[in-house]
C-alpha cells in the first residue's frame, strides 16, 4: 500500500464488507493473474500426461519433447487464454460489484466465497464457449481442457476477493495505526507548547 493514502477504510461498524473502485479493480486483477497461473499448470500437466506412455529413442528427445510442451502451453495461455480471460474479466467485474455492494453488510466470509464461487461457474462457461469459437471446435477442446478452465474459473473467482479482503484489511490497519502515530504525535506537540506557555523560561521573561 502507498504511505500516503488520502482517504479513510470505506468499511464501517453498519457496512463492514464495503469497498472503493479501485479495490474491486485491484481484485479483478488478482482473479486474472490467478487463473493466468492456474490455467498454464493445468494444461502444462495435461500437455505432459499425454506423452507419459510415449517410447522416446533417448532421454535428450524426451526432454525436449517436455519443454516443447511447457512452451506450448505457455503460448496457448498468453496468447489464447490470456487475451479471452482479460475480456471476459471486465464482464465479471460488472457482475461482480453489484454482488460485493449487496452483501457489503454481510460479515460471513463463507457466504462471500459461495458467492464468488458462483460467479466463477458462468465466468467459466463464457471462456470455454469463446475458446471453441476462437480454435473453431478443434481437438484442442476437448474434456480436460474443459475442467482446467472451468475450474481455474471457480477458484480463481474467490481466490481473487480472498486476496483483495485480505489486502484491504491491512490497508486498514496501516492507516488506523498512521492516524494513531499522527494524533499521538499531534497531542505531545500540543503538550509541549501548552508546557511552554503556562511555564515561560526564565531566560525569556521580561523584567519591568
């Protein structure tokens, strides 16, 4: 967090799950570099289990068949996943800001992540649909492809509000234990200076 946040926590005793603008976008983004994360170790694993019963001539080809995969599905990710999950994440974030805003007076983290869970269900849905669009109903998309995504969704839906809540109460304390160093910092400077007028100096007293 900057050291010079200028506004106070928007959570209150009446609406403790409150949230500002910039927190819901901070969340969009953790949810997109978790499903990024997600989604390039799932592949990568389904990548590598498929060639897990192939016969290589010798270790030096089945080590570059491994990496070949690992790079396969770090492009994939970037250049398919990534760009498809950045559109459907401004999507979410609509829907999601209306759900944060209802349950802002709700202090029950579980009912929180059930939410987000569900939203990641139709995130899911919306992604795979725009990937069977984009590679046009190939091989590509098959079942395994399919439960990677979707559950990258899911998780990544709540992981993300999990982390902003997180990041947001800490942004809280930091600023509740700033504006305690300020005013007790303020208040001994208010001492000091009623100390030096109510007990003038001798050096600085004027004799008439």
């Amino acid at each position: 967090m900057s050291e010079d946040r200028p506004l106070p926590s928007p959570r209150t005793t009446d609406e403790p799950m409150a949230f500002t603008r910039d927190e819901l976008t901070r969340g969009a983004w953790y949810t997109w570099f978790i499903f990024i994360a997600l989604v390039f170790v799932g592949l990568t694993i389904i990548l590598e289990a498929s060639i897990a019963d192939a016969s290589f001539s010798t270790s030096s080809d089945q080590t570059m068949m491994f990496i070949g995969l690992i790079l396969l599905s770090l492009v994939v990710t970037v250049f398919v996943a990534g760009p498809i999950s950045l559109f459907v994440m401004v999507a979410g974030v609509l829907v999601a800001w209306p759900i944060g805003h209802l349950l802002r007076r709700t202090r029950a983290i579980a009912l929180h992540i059930s939410a987000y869970v569900a939203l990641g269900l139709p995130v899911g849905a919306i992604g795979m649909w725009l990937i069977s669009v984009i590679l046009g109903g190939t091989s590509f998309f098959a079942v395994p492809t399919s439960i990677v995504v979707s559950a990258a969704s899911v998780i990544a839906v709540p992981a993300g509000w999990w982390f902003t809540f997180r990041r947001a109460l800490a942004d809280d304390s930091y600023v509740l234990r700033r504006t305690r160093h300020t005013c007790s910092f303020n208040d001994a400077d208010a001492a000091v200076e009623d100390a030096a007028f109510d007990h003038p100096s001798s050096t600085t007293a004027t004799t008439w």
